[in-house]
C-alpha cells in the first residue's frame, strides 16, 4: 500500500493520531534524504563546471615570443581543406 503525503494529512478513513504522526515522519525522513542528494548532486556539478571552465597558463607554440606583438599567420590560420567549406542556407 503507498501512501500520498496529503493522503496521510486528510485520509479518506479515519487513523489513529499516531500511525498519523509516524507515517508524516517517515515522508520528512525521504523528503530530507531527496534534498540532501539533490544538494550534492548540484554542489559536485557547480564543482566540476568550475574545474572545466578554469583557465589553464600554456606554455608552448600559442605564445607569442618576448617583444612580440602580432603571430605570424601561417601559425593562425588553419590551412585550406575542401571538405571543411560549411554551407550557410
């Protein structure tokens, strides 16, 4: 038998105080188990997000050389391929 929360506050039959009292207890009881994992579901999310979106300092080939202002281009563009032209409709 699986009761409804509003069943248990208005039943359509009349039950003891008491049975009313622990059953309500035991529907706090799910309902704090179901925020508290919601509440680490989204913390370990916003956590991950943030790892994702850190920006990292690279060494390498991307950085211009002391003294320099501009990249050459050939290390800018990409080169032409036939197969990576996009149709715009």
């Amino acid at each position: 038998m699986c009761l409804d929360s509003e069943e248990i506050i208005s039943p359509a039959v009349p039950m003891a105080l008491r049975l009313s009292g622990i059953l309500m207890g035991g529907v706090v009881i799910v309902y704090e188990r179901k925020v508290k994992l919601l509440y680490d579901d989204v913390n370990r999310l916003i956590a991950e997000i943030n790892v994702a979106w850190k920006v990292k300092a690279v060494k390498g080939p991307t950085m211009l050389r002391k003294g320099k202002s501009k990249a050459k281009s050939v290390l800018t563009l990409l080169p032409f391929s036939a197969h990576l032209i996009v149709v715009q409709c």
